[in-house]
C-alpha cells in the first residue's frame, strides 16, 4: 500500500492548536506520498501566511489505515 497523506486547513480559534472552525475548512488534496504532500503543504501555508489564524497540517493517512500492531490494545 501506498503511504497516503492528506493535506488540509482553516481557520483556527486559536493560533497555538488545531482547533479548526469546520466551516472554513479547505482540502488541498491527497497525496501518494510526504514529499508531495509537503510540496502542497507548503503552498497552502505560502498563500495563507499573512493570516495567523490559518492553518495548514499533513495528516499520514497511512498511519491510520495500517496502525502500529504494537499500540493495539489487547483483549
């Protein structure tokens, strides 16, 4: 499998945290792997860098498609 990234953003309430107000929430795109997502991160955060309250994140899809056995709780 691919190693997904998802890159997307908006307008937070606060700067500090991730708390993104879901009515301005934009989705840059998917992406097959980092270094492209990284590229449109990026961008995203470039066109956007006058606005502190806007935010930009890569999310490693990835990750939560395939998790860590190991974190797995047993049971």
């Amino acid at each position: 499998m691919s190693k997904l990234h998802l890159v997307f953003g908006g307008r937070v309430t606060d700067p500090q945290t991730l708390d993104f107000d879901e009515k301005t929430i934009e989705v840059v795109g998917i992406f097959p792997d980092y270094a492209s997502a990284e590229k449109a991160w990026r961008g995203a955060a470039q066109r956007t860098v006058d606005d502190a309250e806007m935010k930009f994140v890569v999310v490693h899809l990835h990750r939560l498609l395939e998790p860590d056995p190991s974190l797995q709780a047993s049971g």
